[in-house]
C-alpha cells in the first residue's frame, strides 16, 4: 500500500483529469476505444489461476484428477471452469439430443427418460460441495499437501439444478423389496456404483446444470446424480441407467476402490458420508505475509457432508488456544462454508490451523486422533486438522522443517 499525499497540485492535476473525463462523456475527444462485446464472457487475461493436473508425459491421460486453486478463491461457489475433475476413463462427446436414463429393476413400470422429459419436472436449486474421498491423501504421509490446492483441491462447491430422483422413483413405482439403487455412467468404464434407497429418497438429484448453465462436460453433460455430502465418486457423472435392487451390486468401485483399511486389518465398505473438514486458504502454503507484523485476515472454507457446519475455530499460537471464526452467510447444508478471522500476527514464527465441527457434534480430529481410529493406512477419507507453518519472515508453508 502507498501513502496517497493530497496537495494542491495533486488536487489540480485531479481537477485536470475530471475535464478529461467530461470531454470524453461528451465524444470530443476520441481516444483508442476497448475491446467490443463479445458472445460468452472470459476472464481477465491477468488472472492466471488454473487448476493442476498431472504429468503431461502421462501414459494414461484420460485417468486422473485435476485440483481446485482453493487458495484463490472467494466466498464459496468454484467457477465451473475451475471445478476439479476426476475421470476414470476420460470425458465422453455426448450430444444431450440423443442421451437417454433408464430407469428400470425392481420398479412397477420401468421407464426411459430424455432431457426434456427431465426438465419437464419441477426443478431445484441446491449449493452443495463435491469431494473427492482421496482429498487430503497427502496428510498421511510424509509428504505433506504444499497448498491448499495440493492438500485440498479435490473437493468444490457449485449450485446444481435439476430434479429429485424421489420424482422419478415415484412415478416408475417403487417394489418394497428395493433396497438399493445402481447407478452407471455412460463414459467407456461405465463407472457404477450401488447407492442406499434411503438416500435416494432424501435429497438426491438428477442434476443439468450448473452455476446457472448447463453441466461442463467434465462435470457429467448432460446428466449427473448429485449425491450431497456422499464420497465424490457415487456422483455418477454422464448418468444413463438406475436399477433399482435388493442388494448392493459390489462393482469394482465399492471393492477394490473406495475402501477403508482399518487398523486390526478388516477394512470399510460404502464409506458415503464426507465427514467434517476444513482447511485455511488465505494466508496459507506457499504465499508470504508481505505486510510485516500487524492485521491479516484468516480465511477458509469448510465443509461436511452431514450437514451444516456449527462452528469453525482458529488457533494461531500452534493449537494452544482457538477463536471461533467469523461464518458468512447463509450457511447451507452440505456446502462449503466460508469462514473468516481477523488475526495480529506479531511477527514471530508461529502456525495457524482450523477445525470444524457439523450440526451433529462431530469435531474434526487431528492426525494423530484420526490415525489412533484409522491407522496410518495412505488410503482415502482423510479429514485432519491442516496445519500451516508460518515463518518470521512472513513465509509459509507446509513444513516446519521447509
Ligand atoms: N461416470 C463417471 N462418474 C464419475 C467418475 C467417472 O470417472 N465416471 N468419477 C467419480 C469420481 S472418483 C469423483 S471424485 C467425481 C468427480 O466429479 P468431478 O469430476 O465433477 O469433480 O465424479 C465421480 N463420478
Ligand atoms: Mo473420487
């Protein structure tokens, strides 16, 4: 920030350039005009956050995930263009004329649906997040996520709008013996996945669109089951079919994937619910309190998937004592919640965390209390305390030790 001086040429040259201003509004004096209107808006070419993908010498490009920029955000909508991805097998060329939903199995009468069909239902309107369950993989290792982007950036939070799959279950009539839901997608793996009737009928969503336009096609065009608050990977992205059945249909993602290994060996099915989480982006890895000692605002986003977030604290003194953030508002369900503290950094080297505790009571643990329950077993559902070091120097990162 520079020291603005208010002297009596600055004041003339202030008047000078409100006559330039006048001349301008009145056309006499024509100068180099800006770019023209233009059909579907882009950003500013001096914004350059993008999110991060994997290496391009990957021998199987159409796998993978791409992250979130967190520690760029603000408030709590992810642009469509930056919402992280994760395909298994790429993202299809679907022509939304053609795409059709079979509804069929232990159903009355089993039905097929096209987009129109669909949009011909009352529509809803809902924030929710979508995460990742290998979001925060990298806290259990050594390795330590270096960002917010990095430690957090599988995880973003749209608006979706589409139709409750209560609608469609009621209209294909529901046989008693239905305990289950198996959804596919229509991308080369077909990816399927078994979802509970119970959920199915609470709030999920056939959802297409997003941000107030339709679905990305990253993010399932046309069609996707939006499941809030459940592990990114029942989403079922490019949705062409729901049988509705007795049993679970322990496909390869819901067996061999997306399992908990749990410390006395046995390990953890249908892990759905996201449990609570949070995460500082600002100040966070990788950025430097620039201004010196003095005011700096904490911000973050949390998040959980069994509800609203209650509560966030913040410790800036290594965990010894915590202040109850600042929520913006409205808080939604199952959405990223953004928080925020106003903090005196004393210029000494310190490190400032977050947790945050849902509607249910559930307090968000550290490391060592989700290892004592889980053990240190690299896999998914990682929800710890993220801990940011701060440096004398104003530099952060990751690492003590860094
Ligand atoms: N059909 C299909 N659905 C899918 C996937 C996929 O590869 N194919 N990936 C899943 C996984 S693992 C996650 S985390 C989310 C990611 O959603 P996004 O790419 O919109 O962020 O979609 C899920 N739905
Ligand atoms: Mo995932």
């Amino acid at each position: 920030m520079k020291k603005l001086q208010t002297s009596r040429r600055k004041l003339l040259s202030l008047a000078g350039g409100l006559a330039t201003l006048t001349a301008c509004a009145k056309k006499e004096t024509p100068t180099e005009l800006g770019k023209p209107l233009s059909k579907y808006g882009d950003r500013s070419p001096h914004e350059t956050s993008v999110r991060t993908l994997p290496p391009a010498d990957s021998p199987t490009p159409s796998t993978g995930s791409s992250r979130t920029p967190l520690q760029d955000s603000y408030g709590i909508i992810t642009p469509s263009s930056l919402h992280f991805e994760r395909h298994h097998s790429g993202v299809p060329d679907i022509d939304p004329a053609k795409h059709q939903l079979l509804l069929h199995g232990l159903v009355n009468q089993p039905l097929m649906y096209t987009l129109d069909d669909l949009k011909h239902f009352p529509s809803v309107s809902r924030i929710h997040f979508v995460e990742c369950s290998g979001n925060g993989r990298s806290e259990y290792s050594a390795a330590l996520g270096s960002t917010p982007q990095a430690s957090h950036g599988l995880a973003s939070c749209s608006e979706w709008t589409g139709v409750p799959v209560s609608a469609l279950l009621k209209e294909a009539g529901l046989h008693p013996d239905a305990k289950w839901i198996i959804a596919e997608g229509a991308d080369p793996c077909h990816l399927t996945r078994s979802i509970p009737i119970a959920k199915i009928m609470d709030d999920a969503l056939l959802v297409y669109a997003q941000n107030g336009e339709p679905l990305r096609p990253e993010q399932g065009y046309p069609l996707r089951l939006l499941l809030p608050g459940y592990e990114g990977n029942t989403n079922i992205k490019w949705l062409r079919r729901m049988m509705a059945s007795a049993e679970p249909a322990m496909t390869t993602h819901e067996t061999a994937y997306y399992t908990d290994l749990l410390p006395d060996g046995k390990a953890r099915q249908f892990s759905l619910d996201l449990e609570a989480k949070s995460v500082i982006t600002r100040p966070s890895g990788g950025q430097k309190l620039t201004y010196g000692p003095g005011a700096y605002e904490i911000t973050g986003l949390a998040w959980s998937g069994r509800g609203k977030i209650a509560r966030v604290e913040i410790s800036t003194d290594n965990g010894k004592t915590w202040k109850d953030a600042e929520m913006q508002q409205p808080v939604f369900g199952k959405a990223f919640t953004r928080f925020r503290l106003m903090w005196n950094w004393d210029g000494q080297a310190t490190s400032i965390r977050s947790r945050a505790t849902d509607e249910t009571g559930y307090l968000q643990p550290t490391g060592d209390e989700l290892a004592d329950a889980r053990g240190r077993n690299y896999g998914y559902h990682n929800n710890q305390i993220k801990t940011w070091f701060v440096k004398a120097d104003g530099s952060i990162s990751h690492d003590e030790h860094v």
